[in-house]
C-alpha cells in the first residue's frame, strides 16, 4: 500500500496504451454486434438476433462453438464458416465454403485480438511499480485484461487450419487446439509472471486457470443450468473484468484518466454482460449435442454384434444428438451410445 498513488497521478498513458484499449474495447464489445447488421436487411431482424447470439457464444464459450461446429460440419470446409458464422438462414448459403472476403475478415478480428494481447503484454512488462497503484488490485486487473479474448483467435486460426487441410479427426481437432490454448497461455502467463511488477499475489496464475477452465467445454461434458451461469459470469468477469475494474476502482492501474469513471466502466461492464446473456439464448439454442465420455461410450455386446454387421466401427470420442439425431442437413438416427447413421428421409435445414 506504500507504493499507491493517487489515480490522478498515474495518466501515463503512451499512444500504444491507447491503441490497446481501443483494440481491446472493439474486439471484446463491438464486433459481435456490429459485423452482422447487414442481416437486418437481408433475413431480418430475428436472423441478426441468431447471428448475434453465435457469436456471444463464440466469444464466451469458444470451445462449445468448436465442438457444435465440428458436430454439424458435413463438409470440412463448413468447420470454420460454422465456427465464425454460425447456422445461415439460407441453407445453400450454408453449404458453400467461406469466400475470401470472409476469411480475410476472420484473419483480420483475430489478428487485432493477437495484436491487442502482445501490446498489453508489452505494457504490463514495463511498467514501473510507483504508477501501479495498489499491486494486488492492478494484478488482478491487468492479468484479466491481457489476453481477455485469446482463446478465441486461437481456436478460429485453428479451425481455419482444419477447415483448409480437411482435417476430420477428433482426437486431432480437439487435442491441437487446447494445446495451442494452453502453450500460449502459459507462455504468456510465464512472461509476465517474472517480468512484470504486477506479479504479487500470483494473479497471473490465477488468470491463466480461468482461461484454461473456459477454453474447455465443460458445459457440454457436465450440462447444467447452474454450470452453464458459472461459465457465462466466469467469461464476463475475464473478458469485461479487467477494464472495468480499472475504470471504477481508484486503486487499480488505469492510465487512462479521461476514462476513469462511473459511465465507461458501467458501459463497459454492461456490454460484457448483455454479450453473455445473448450468450445463454444462443447456447439453449443450439444444444443440440452433448459429449459422451469414453467411459459411457462403450459399446455393449448387442451393439458389438450390430457393429460388426453393419461395419461401423466404435469411436472413443462420440457426440450424442438432443433432439432426434437430425444434423447437417439429413435425417440421422442415433443408437444407444451415441454412433449415427443416415436415414434415407427428408432432408431437415438447421437454422
């Protein structure tokens, strides 16, 4: 507490500091509204309230997007467009492969996520601990504030790269993309853990296992209610967290002198909250599948005998469907332990 000072002596904000801010204040609160719009005029107000709600779900549970994309792809091009776009309107639309323009745009949100996690970093580094204010406050808001939506650019690169490649393994797919969370977490979270001043009190290890936590899809492994309002409260606290806390507590670092007060801390935070509450609508949505562990996964011995007279094989890493079996356009059937298979009926469209 000896090293506070007062928050109107620490505006040292530098024109990186800004940039940061302004990457961050746009990446976390303004693309998942503003990118779809056009919706409105094309299919409607209800289609944008659909596309706003995937991509609340895609910036707070980013793993459950990755699964539900893995899930109704029929084609491996369609991974990445259902990961960044979710289900269109109109299913001819769905089944054509992202176009440049979209991939560009993909690669460029992203980007500006990695880009906003290296400034911050930068800054946090060099730092000096008499502009700090109060160190534990400031290290708890400044590792909430590094990487608040990294998982997210990482898993979309790696879609992309599986989309691109056509890979379909599961294990694959869902190993490689939580390690990549992983490494780059703990990468990060090592750096600043003993290069930054804001290091006491272990913060940066704190951070680091809320992000790991959300980065997996618990929801789908253990689904409830009351899991499902932990994540989503765990998601606002990491991704809007840190920059409200530092616009409204007088003891957290925050530069920015112009914006520490009640009205961009409150609509900060609010944003950070109405994105989970979309978040919620479009995860009761879409639950349409849920994991089923290896463990109950097993086949029984009637389903080894059907098994071995149809010629499917067992599969340790199974999604059962909630509503029938119906995904990617066709009439599926699913069988005890989660295994499908096509139905020769009517087609069914997912929205």
């Amino acid at each position: 507490m000896s090293d506070y000072t007062p928050a109107s002596e620490k505006c040292d904000a530098s024109s990186m500091d800004w940039a940061s801010l302004v990457v961050t204040f746009i990446t976390v609160n303004i693309t998942w509204w503003l990118i779809d719009i056009p919706k409105i005029w094309k299919f409607g107000f209800g289609a944008y309230i659909n596309a706003i709600s995937w991509q609340c779900l895609r910036i707070s549970l980013p793993s459950v997007a990755a699964v539900y994309a893995y899930y109704h792809h029929k084609e491996t091009h369609e991974m990445a467009k259902i990961y960044y776009h979710g289900f269109h309107p109109d299913p001819e639309q769905q089944r054509l492969p992202m176009t440049r323009m979209q991939v560009a745009r993909a690669l460029a949100v992203d980007s500006l996520i990695v880009a906003a996690t290296c400034m911050t970093i930068y800054k946090a580094c060099t730092l000096t601990i008499d502009s700090s204010g109060n160190s534990t406050v400031s290290g708890w808001n400044s590792s909430l504030w590094v990487y608040p939506s990294l998982p997210v650019a990482i898993i979309g690169f790696w879609m992309l790269a599986a989309s691109q490649f056509r890979i379909r393994n599961p294990w694959i797919l869902f190993s490689v993309g939580f390690i990549a969370i992983a490494l780059a977490c703990v990468t990060f979270s090592l750096v600043l853990y003993y290069v930054s001043p804001l290091r006491h009190g272990n913060m940066w290890v704190a951070s680091l296992i809320l992000y790991i936590y959300l980065a997996l899809p618990w929801s789908l492994i253990l689904p409830s209610l009351g899991l499902e309002l932990l994540l989503l409260a765990m998601s606002v606290m990491v991704r809007a967290g840190g920059v409200a806390a530092g616009a409204l507590s007088s003891e957290a670092y925050f530069p920015f002198c112009q914006l520490r007060n009640g009205a961009f801390g409150g609509v900060y935070l609010a944003l950070g909250i109405l994105a989970a509450l979309f978040a919620i609508y479009g995860r009761f949505k879409w639950d349409r599948v849920q994991y089923v562990p290896r463990w109950r996964a097993r086949p029984t011995g009637q389903q080894q005998t059907m098994n071995a007279t149809t010629g499917t094989s067992y599969d340790p890493v199974q999604l059962e469907a909630q509503d029938g079996g119906q995904k990617n356009g066709a009439n599926e059937q699913v069988d005890g332990y989660g295994r499908t298979w096509n139905s020769p009926q009517t087609n069914v469209v997912w929205h």
